[in-house]
C-alpha cells in the first residue's frame, strides 16, 4: 500500500513516531536502515528557532545520509510557527526535511499549560491557521500529529483534524489516545477509524503498535493509510522490516543475538558522533539495553549499561553477554 504525503511517497506507509529524548539522528538512522520509510525529529520549540537557541538547532539537525526526515514543531503563534519552519527548511541547515509536521499531541503539563502541542486541540480555529501559516512559509508538504482529543468528553480528533486539512495539511497522524490518557489505556481505534472516513488526505494511525500483527490489524480496523510506531521501535528497529515481510506476505526471520548486539552498538556509536560520550552514554542507556530485552543476561548487561560512561565499557558489556549465550 503506496502513500503519498505531497510529493513523497512512502512504498508501504511506514513511520517511526517523533519521540523526545529518542528519535535522534542515531535512532532514526537505524530504523531507517530496516525499511522505516519517514521518521521525524524530537520536537522542537518554534519560539527557540526563532530565537536562534544553538542546542534546538542541534535537535532539529538531518543529516545527509540519513532517510526522509521531517521536522517537527510545536508552539501556538501562526506567525511563530511559519517564521520557525521557514528557517528549518531551508537547506543550510543541515540537510532538507522532507516536511514540517506540527504537534498537536504533547500532554507535557508545561507544553500544555503554555498553549502548545495538545492545547491546541481546544481550538480547530487556530489549528487551522497555524497550518495554514506554516504551509504558506514553506515550500515542502505540512503535517500535523493530533490525538485523540483532551479528555473523554471532548474528543474531537474530526473536527481538528478537518482544520488541519483545510488549512493545507498533507496528512495527519493520530496517536489514539486522550491528552488525559497520556500513555495509559489502549489506543481508541474506533476514533482513528471515524478520522479515516472524514479526511480526503492520508491518514496514519498511532500506539501500541509492537508486532507486525498490531500493524496489519491497526491498518484492518481503521482503514488508515499508513502506520507510525513510537515505543516500539526503541531497542527494535528490526520491528519496522518484520512489519514491511507481512505486508508484502513475505515470511521473517528471526534477528539473532549478535545482530541486535551490532546494531545497538553502531546506534550508540553514531550518537557519540553527533554528541560526544558524555552526552550520548546516558541519554543512550534507557535505549541500547532494551535491544537484547529477553535474552539470558540482560538484566546484568543493564545494570552494566548504566554504571558505565566509556563506549569501550560499554562494548565490553555486550561481548560479556555474547560469550554468555555460547
Ligand atoms: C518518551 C516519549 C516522547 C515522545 N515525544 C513526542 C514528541 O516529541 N512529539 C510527538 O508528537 N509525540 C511524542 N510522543 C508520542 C509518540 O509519538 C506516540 O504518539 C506515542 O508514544 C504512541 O505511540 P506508540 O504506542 O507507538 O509509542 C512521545 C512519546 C514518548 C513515549
């Protein structure tokens, strides 16, 4: 199932969710490289662009060997929010995104309380002139990730993403759950699905996806036109391959140890290129330990991960649970 968000096109309509504190250039270069087909930056503060701030700078930076990745914004001032996406996408920094993608979705109580990212879903007014602003500054598709609405008795995920549309927007991803949800609960596919059949554009649907049995009955249940996978993904960028061999009917085979092992250490080397060991080591523990979740061993190589502050510590944990296995 070919998508088409503008002018890209995505094989199989497959998309690694913008974490914070995650989707770096390291993470999305390893899903990029098992078949993720668009992944999407930390979000970045609009207002912080504007003001030249150098470490958002630093999160909103592509790199040119890395897949199609959009830039996600967030704050509540249209004008903001064109002035901060006409800068991202301009070449010079960086390489190009492929898109803005504008959030609509952070509970964060001090994103929230300021106006930003899910508060925005109390006006569909304002929804639709911030697309609309961002899409004029911009000559690159724009996107907008909702939820499903703020709480229980306010779900308007239609209404908010048909102001996303008609302000310009060129796909909407739903994470299916309320701003008062947070990350409980399950996912409400009954609302991705009723999104589906408002919007003329395509429509990815968002959480719980952590097999490819989830995606391809996420995509049955809700007709969408495409997946985006967030938790998931973290320490199993090999998630996004499983899901593409379902989709194309074709049998997966099992990641090995060693493999998991390989890659979550040339995850953690490409995050010590960008930020150096001091920065990368701990941001990455919450990240590199998971990729051998399950194995004999794997609670020690954690504790192991976090004591340690070298790349060679760190290495040396995973040949110790190699040998392990043997
Ligand atoms: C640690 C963390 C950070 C997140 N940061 C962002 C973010 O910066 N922008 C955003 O739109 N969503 C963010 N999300 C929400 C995810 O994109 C996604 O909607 C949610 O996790 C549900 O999908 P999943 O079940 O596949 O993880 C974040 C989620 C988590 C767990």
């Amino acid at each position: 199932m070919s998508v088409n968000i503008g002018n890209i096109s995505l094989a199989h309509g497959v998309m690694l969710a913008p974490m914070a504190g995650y989707t770096d250039r390291a993470m999305r270069l390893v899903c990029h490289e098992e078949g993720c087909e668009l992944s999407v930056t930390e979000m970045v503060s609009a207002k912080a662009v504007v003001y030249e701030d150098k470490k958002t700078f630093s999160l909103a930076k592509i790199l040119p060997d890395e897949g199609p990745v959009a830039i996600q914004i967030f704050g509540s001032e249209p004008e903001i929010m064109a002035e901060a996406a006409a800068r991202l996408s301009r070449p010079t920094v960086g390489a190009r995104p492929v898109a803005i993608d504008i959030n609509m979705g952070c509970p964060v109580h001090k994103i929230f309380s300021n106006g930003e990212g899910s508060a925005l879903m109390r006006s569909p007014e304002l929804i639709e002139k911030i697309v609309g602003a961002v899409k004029g500054a911009v000559d690159i598709p724009v996107t907008a990730k909702i939820r499903a609405g703020i709480d229980e008795s306010s779900i308007n995920a239609v209404e908010c993403a048909l102001a996303a549309e008609s302000g310009g927007a060129s796909m909407i991803c739903i994470h299916g759950r309320t701003r008062v949800q947070m990350y409980g609960g399950k996912a409400d596919r009954e609302i991705i699905k009723n999104v589906k059949q408002s919007l003329q554009i395509p429509l990815f649907a968002n959480g719980d996806i952590t097999s490819a049995a989830d995606a391809l009955s996420m995509i049955s249940d809700t007709n969408a036109d495409g997946i985006a996978i967030g938790r998931g993904a973290v320490g199993n960028p090999f998630l996004f391959s499983e899901i593409i061999c379902a989709m194309n009917g074709e049998s997966f085979s099992e990641v090995g140890i060693e493999r998991r092992a390989e890659t979550a250490l040339r995850q953690l080397r490409l995050a010590i290129e960008d930020k150096g060991e001091r920065v990368a080591i701990p941001e990455a523990r919450k990240q590199i330990a998971l990729y051998l979740h399950g194995f004999r061993g794997a609670s020690a190589l954690r504790a192991k991960i976090n004591a340690s502050t070298t790349y060679a510590e760190v290495e040396a944990a995973f040949a110790e649970i190699l040998k392990e296995q043997q």
